[in-house]
C-alpha cells in the first residue's frame, strides 16, 4: 500500500524555498546512508533551527533497503520533535525525505509511494526533448499527491556513488523557461561549475596559492544570474556543491589515508549562490570526508578498539558540529524557525 509522507511527518519543500528565497538563504540537502548520518543531520538542524531536506540517492535507497528507509525517516522527524519539546523550541523544523538523482520514472514513483516527498528526476543526460517528457510524467504523478519535484538541465562531471560523467555540461539559459514551462518542475538543478564528488576540478584546471594549495575555477555566476532573470523568483538547485573540506583530506592522508589534489567548491562561493535564487544546496562528499577522517584517526591512535560505537560515536559528533558550521556560514539557514537551542 502506499503512505503519504504527510502520515510520517514530512513536508515537501514548496514552503521551504518560498521563505529561502524571501531570506536569501539556501536549505541544506544532506545525503546520509546510516544511522549515524541521519542522527547528525537531525541534531545539527534542529539545534541550529534549520530546515534540513534529507537525501537518499539511488544507491543509498538499495544499501539501506527502501522499507527500512520509510521508518528510519518517521523515525528521524519523532526525533526532531522530541528534542525541540524538550529543548522548548515554539516552531518545528521542516524536514523533507528527497530522492537525489532519480532517473526513472518507475524510480520516482516507487520512492513517492514509500513516503518520499520530493523527488529529483535526472534527465540530464537525455536529448532536451526526451528529458521534458520523462520529467513531465514524473510530475503528473507527484502533483495529485502534492510531492515536490527536482528536474535538472545541464549536466555536472565527476563520481559520486551512482552518478558519474567524465565531462560538464554548463546549463543554457535560453532553455530554461522553455523547460520549466513545459514541464511545471517546482525546482531547476542547474549546471554552473560544481562537480560531484572529491576530486571536482583537476589540477590543470585549477591555479596554486602562495601556500601550493589548489585554488580551483570561479563557479560561473554569469549564467546564474541569467537564469535568474529569466526565471524570476524561481528556486534554483546546486548539485554537487561540497566544499572538500581540507582539514578532513589532511586527516584521512595523515592516518593512511590517499587523497592527493582532492578538492572542492570554496565555501564563500557557495555563500554567494545561496544569497541568490539558490534555494537548495546539495552536500554529500563533505559528510563522507568527515567521518572517514574521524575514524581513520580513532583507528589510527586506539588500534586495538573494536566497538564500533566508539568510532562510529566519535564520527557522529564530527558530523554534528559540521553540518551546524554549514548551516550558520555557509548556508545561511540557521535560525530561521526560531532562535537556536
């Protein structure tokens, strides 16, 4: 049978862009594959009184078992409430449950009757024609059960789990009100210059500071601003927008770990973007990072541990006090359901 995400607590982002926007702020799309990756998540945006979309990628969806996912998500907004009553927060944060990189319909469909609600279908690597036609029937579907949807134009290089293409597609401006228009997408993924994973630019694209730290390209603000014009007000989506935090690559290749050149989009970059109609940021890669560091070191320095609370705990709390940086300065969606607890 299926279950409305409304019955498990969630909400689907049309409320939560329209305030992003109004604010000049980004919500946070957080991709998690465990336990600990959700817990951090909740913890971090509900002390921070942010608005958290909850990502599952398609892999993600098989790793964890979608039925498993279902109460894990029911599970992850009881949570929420419980620390806003006892903490007493007077608003509660919305949390939304997004597929990430959909690319089918029966995909979309199958993650909507599950209780997801919002989706993204990735037609990006289709013709332009064929890409409308299977984001318009993913819409059909979804709109009756008031689930949000993501369509992209333009096509972002890099691996990340299931996603990959080895060149980008920067998106054209001229089709944009052509394919929201046709295809009445609540959300635009567009391509600027960020890429998926760690390695998202290579050295020869990028220059060295005065410290030989890798310094990579400028996101092309240039055709964000354009689509802005010509999609007035609408909320705009950054796939692929980790930071590739250095303090973590520094982390994993001091206990082991290789990593070299790995590199992500500057955080005052992103800061920018979301004070624009970025109304979405998507950060998988840099929660990965952390929590590899974290563990790496916790094996490193207590070789003979085997607990895995004692690793995992240690990364989960990494985590927490990542995603509320993100939140307050990156982002910039901190305290806006309140004041933080």
């Amino acid at each position: 049978m299926p279950v409305s995400y409304k019955d498990l607590g969630l909400a689907n982002t049309k409320d939560m862009f329209r305030r992003a926007f109004a604010g000049q702020y980004a919500v946070p799309a957080y991709n998690f594959n465990n336990m600990e990756q959700l817990q951090a998540i909740i913890t971090a945006c509900v002390e921070t009184r942010s608005p958290v979309i909850l990502q599952i990628s398609s892999g993600a969806r098989k790793y964890a078992n979608q039925t498993l996912l279902r109460y894990m998500a029911e599970g992850a907004v009881r949570m929420a409430r419980e620390m806003e009553k006892a903490k007493g927060a007077d608003q509660a944060v919305p949390i939304t449950l997004h597929l990430d990189h959909g690319d089918t319909f029966e995909l979309a469909k199958s993650c909507i009757d599950s209780g997801f609600s919002s989706v993204m279908i990735d037609g990006s690597h289709l013709p332009y024609e064929d890409n409308i036609a299977l984001t318009r029937q993913v819409v059909d579907f979804a709109r009756p059960l008031d689930v949000s949807v993501e369509g992209e134009l333009g096509r972002l290089a890099g691996i990340e789990d299931e996603v990959q293409a080895e060149k980008s597609t920067y998106t054209h401006p001229e089709q944009v009100v052509d394919f929201v228009k046709r295809t009445s997408v609540d959300s635009l993924a567009i391509s600027i210059g960020t890429s998926h994973g760690a390695y998202k630019f290579k050295p020869e694209q990028c220059t060295r500071d005065a410290r030989g730290v890798l310094v990579p390209p400028p996101l092309r603000f240039d055709i964000l601003a354009e689509i802005e014009k010509k999609l007035p007000g609408f909320p705009i989506v950054l796939h692929g927008a980790s930071s590739v935090i250095q303090e973590a690559v520094a982390t994993i290749n001091k206990f082991g770990g290789k990593m070299k050149d790995a590199v992500g989009v500057p955080e005052e970059q992103l800061r920018q973007a979301a004070r624009s109609a970025v109304c979405k940021i998507n950060i998988d890669t840099d929660g990965r990072m952390v929590m590899t560091a974290t563990i790496r070191q916790v094996f490193a320095e207590q070789p003979g541990e085997f607990d895995p609370r004692k690793y995992l705990g240690p990364a989960r709390a990494a985590l927490v006090e990542m995603y509320k940086r993100k939140n307050r300065e990156v982002l910039g969606s901190a305290g806006r359901y309140g004041s933080e607890i």
